[in-house]
C-alpha cells in the first residue's frame, strides 16, 4: 500500500499588513533565478516568510515566479517598483506586495489599481503627511540611516503616530533593536542575512541560521 502523501503547504495570506509578518523583511537581490527557491525556503525555515525580491536584476520576476509556484508558505513581495511599468510586472510575475524607494502620484495612483499591498518609501515628514493625506499609513523609510535613523523616527511618532513603518537601509543586527523598540516601526528591512559569500556558495544551512537569529530581534 502507497504511503499517503504529506499535504501541500497552505499559502499564507497578507490580511491587515505587511508589516506583521516578521520583525525582519529580507531584501533580496537574485542574480541566479535557480538560487530563489531554496533561498527563500532557507529564510521561511528560519522564521521570515516575507521576502521582497528588489528588481534590480535580469532575473528578479522568475525569482518572483519561482517563490510564488513552489515556496507557498513565504509572502513573495517586489522591491525597486518605480515605475506603472513595474508595477504590472511585479504583479504579473505574482509578487503579493510592492515596496518603493519613493513615491510619486503617478506611482502611487498605479499601485493603488493594482490592489497589491504597497510600502512607499519616504524620507521626510512631508512625504509621510502627503501619503497620510492619500489614506497611506504603511511606508518604507529609506535610506533609514542616512535620512536620521531611529531618532528621526521616534521624532515623528508624536505629531503623526498613525504613521508606521519598514526602515530600511544600513539596518543591521547592531541598530534593528532600536528600531523596533520604537511604537511606529512594525518591522526592518535588511540584507545581512544573505550574505554574498553564503549565497554564492548556496550555504543555505548559514542563511537560515542568520533568518533565525533576525526573527528573533523582537
């Protein structure tokens, strides 16, 4: 007799927001789509199941698509949407959420359509009134660190507390703490757990190991 088979992952959903999925969101550059699957299974397995594939590279939408068809437990999102352009082939390659450097109305006007949640990305406190005004209260502050860091952050929880955010951009396992101490920061965005060495060499026993110590920053 065939042993039952083991049933297939059910995909999670993005519910209220994209910020609670994990305390950390891995921003990912793929140069091999062949590397996408087992590195996102790696940072699933240690506890981070929101991915944001940055379309910087060739080959960024088939790691979307790969991510989407055989690692349903992880939220696959797309990162460096700046355009209505890549707006539609974020989506079209399935990412289930969009992240941006920036934001204009152009932008924003072709994410709304989309119905795909969305972190714009903002720098100053005017960029995040303008969105609060357009009935955005979920942003991307980057460069977080060049642009003042958690101490700019914390500045703007007490005249815009309905504002939240993913700060990304020199966070590191150093200053993340910081950052999540704060009432208007859901999670981080970051990198250090993909190291270019460890991917290179498909380590992905090390990057979940790294995955596992990031979620357990809050």
């Amino acid at each position: 007799m065939s042993p039952t088979p083991s049933p297939s992952p059910t995909p999670v959903t993005v519910t209220d927001s994209v910020l609670e999925l994990a305390p950390v969101l891995p921003v990912v550059v793929v140069d091999d789509p062949a590397d996408a699957v087992p590195l996102a299974r790696a940072l699933v397995a240690g506890g981070l199941r929101a991915v944001e594939v940055t379309l910087r590279t060739a080959g960024a939408l088939d790691a979307i698509r790969a991510i989407g068809a055989e690692v349903p437990e992880a939220v696959v999102g797309a990162g460096t949407v700046v355009s209505p352009e890549t707006v539609d082939a974020a989506v079209a390659a399935g990412a289930r959420f969009l992240v941006s450097p920036a934001c204009t109305e152009t932008l924003l006007a072709s994410v709304k359509a989309s119905g795909v949640p969305f972190l714009p990305g903002v720098s100053t406190a005017s960029e995040v009134l303008a969105l609060l005004e357009r009935g955005v209260r979920e942003m991307k502050f980057f460069p977080a660190e060049a642009a003042g860091g958690a101490a700019y952050l914390k500045s703007l929880a007490g005249p815009l507390p309905q504002a939240r955010f993913c700060p990304t951009g020199g966070v590191s396992p150093a200053n993340a703490p910081a950052y999540l101490a704060l009432p208007n920061v859901g999670c981080v965005g970051g990198s250090w757990m993909l190291p270019a060495d460890a991917v290179a060499a498909k380590d992905w026993d090390r990057v979940e190991r790294l995955a596992r110590e990031a979620s357990g920053l809050r």
